[in-house]
C-alpha cells in the first residue's frame, strides 16, 4: 500500500489550500482515509477520517467551518479542502490508510 500527498503550499492568512492523498497498491474503497498534522515541536494531531463509503468525521473543533473532507474512489483519490486557514493551521499535514503513510505535504499560514 502507497499514500502521496500533494497541494501544500504557503498561503496567506484566511487563504484556502486543497490537499490530495492519492493511493495505490490496495483497493482504495475498502478502506477509511485518515488525515493527520504535525506542527514542529508539537504532537500529532487527528484532523479528520473519511469513511469508505464518503462519510466524513471532523476531528478537531478549530476546524469545524473551515475544513471539508472528502474522496473520490474511482480515482483512489481523497481531498482535504482547507478554507479561513490561520497561522496555527501551519504544519506537515499525512493521510494514512490501510497501514500506510503518505511522506506528508507542508502547509505553512503567513503573512
């Protein structure tokens, strides 16, 4: 099983950024879809899991309004759509599924 991230970036504050974890090597569909971030010096944070069937569960109350997660199994493909983002949102943002890691994509919120 294979996870890649994409579509980090520098955004300014209140911008909106939209993150793609594509997977290979399992059947996408049978699996929920995970999202996690690290900021430097802090612990891993549970943003958000999307169930097989497209049912999302926001993880984080700083998020609620601002985040949509969603997934496209024909394309083996989930989406994170990031909206209002704030410095604090700043960090490496993986999705996990079916056992494996994406390497991450970095999210950085400045002026």
């Amino acid at each position: 099983a294979r996870l890649v991230e994409s579509g980090g970036g520098l955004v300014q504050p209140g911008g909106s950024l939209t993150l793609s974890c594509v997977g290979s090597g399992f059947q996408f569909s049978d699996y929920d879809i995970a999202w996690y971030r690290q900021a430097p010096g802090k612990d891993r944070e549970h943003v958000t899991t999307i169930g097989k069937t497209g049912i999302g569960s926001l993880r984080l109350a700083s998020i609620i309004g601002r985040f949509t997660v969603s997934r496209d199994n024909a394309k083996n493909t989930a989406v994170l759509q990031m909206t209002k983002l704030r410095p604090e949102d700043t960090a490496m943002y993986y999705c996990e599924g079916a056992g494996a890691w994406g390497q991450g994509t970095q999210v950085t919120v400045s002026s």
